[in-house]
C-alpha cells in the first residue's frame, strides 16, 4: 500500500499510520456526506427532477476549495503539483464508463460514496445498491479480457484539463471556479421560481 497525497511523500509514515489515516479521512468524508443529507436517495433525487440541488453545490463546493487551496499552495511553492497523484486518462472507456455510472445514478439514486454512508444508516434502498454494485464489478473483473483491448485505449496518461485545452492553469482554476459560481446562482434561482425545497438537508 502506498498513500497517494503529497504528504506521505515527503514525511515517511508507516503502513499503520497510512490506514489509520485512511479510516480517519473516511469517516470525515462519511460524516460530511450524512451530514449535508446526500446519504438520502430523496435528496439525490432532487438533482434530476429539479426540486434539491444540494449535489451539485456540495460537489461544485468540494471541486472549487480543492482546486483553489492545491493549486493556491503550488504557486506559494508548498506542494509539487508532480507529487500529486492523478489517474491516467483513458478518454473513450472512461466516458463510456462515465455514462454507465451515470445511468446507475439516476436509477438507483445513489453513487458508490452515498450508497455507503446510506448503509451505515440503515438504508435499505442503499444496501441493495451496494449489493448490485459489488455485483457488477465482480461481473466487470470476469469479463475484462473480452474488451480489454477497449479497456486500455485512448491512453493520455497524466492529462490535465489545461494540457487538453492547451490553456495556461490560472486560467482553467479561474473558469472552473467562474462555472461554480455561476451554477449556485442559478440553482438558487430555480430554487425561488419552483419554490420546491423538499428533501432539502
């Protein structure tokens, strides 16, 4: 096991420490998930029927203070942006995937995070989706090598969105950032025309 954050990069920490670490940021995320009520299938629904908008805000939130405080840090000469950990793009399967997910999400009303922290609670719905879950990457895991070839193409390795677009950092920090904005606005606006605000946390 290795810690992907850039801390562990720099000060050795034992395999001991780096699951304790885990737990502890687990059941921080957990906490904070419950707490904001996305471990509520009501409240994710509220996303596609228009009445919540709380995952978007809460993931607009989560995405902005990430992006600003690591890429805030790296121009103060704090964190080497090359010691963070990015998955590997491999655009056509993870769009693929992105739409399967997608589907899972609207249909079962939770993602994998929310689905947990619902079975810490006793959600039954959540359970059952965990179960198909577990399911289906099981399902995945046996029949990878009939697609593998799928699986693997499309490789961009480490590939930011400022590489992608050949745009300088800033700029792309800035019109993410200008994004978030923008869609709290707007949800905030819908909010008061639909004057819908069940399910909200």
């Amino acid at each position: 096991m290795e810690a992907i954050f850039p801390l562990a990069k720099l000060v050795p920490w034992s395999d001991a420490a780096e699951v304790a670490s885990a737990v502890v940021l687990g059941m921080g995320f957990g906490f904070v998930l419950e707490k904001g009520g996305l471990g509520n299938a009501q409240v994710l629904a509220g996303q596609w029927f228009g009445y919540n908008f709380a995952v978007l805000r809460v993931m607009f939130t989560a995405i902005v203070v990430a992006m600003l405080g690591l890429f805030g840090l790296h121009y103060l000469g704090v964190v080497n942006l090359e010691l963070v950990y990015i998955n590997g793009t491999y655009l056509w399967p993870q769009l693929v995937g992105g739409l399967i997910f997608g589907v899972g999400f609207g249909v079962g009303q939770h993602c994998p995070g929310t689905a947990v922290v619902g079975c810490a609670t006793g959600n039954f719905d959540a359970m059952s989706y965990v179960g198909g879950f577990l399911a289906g990457a099981a399902l995945f895991a046996f029949a990878q090598p009939l697609f593998n070839e799928f699986y693997e193409s499309s490789n961009h390795g480490r590939w930011l969105l400022s590489e992608a677009f050949g745009l300088p950092i800033g700029i792309v920090v800035f019109a993410v950032t200008v994004m978030a904005v923008g869609a709290f606005a707007a949800t905030h606006v819908l909010d008061r025309k639909l004057g819908q605000t069940r399910g909200a946390p």
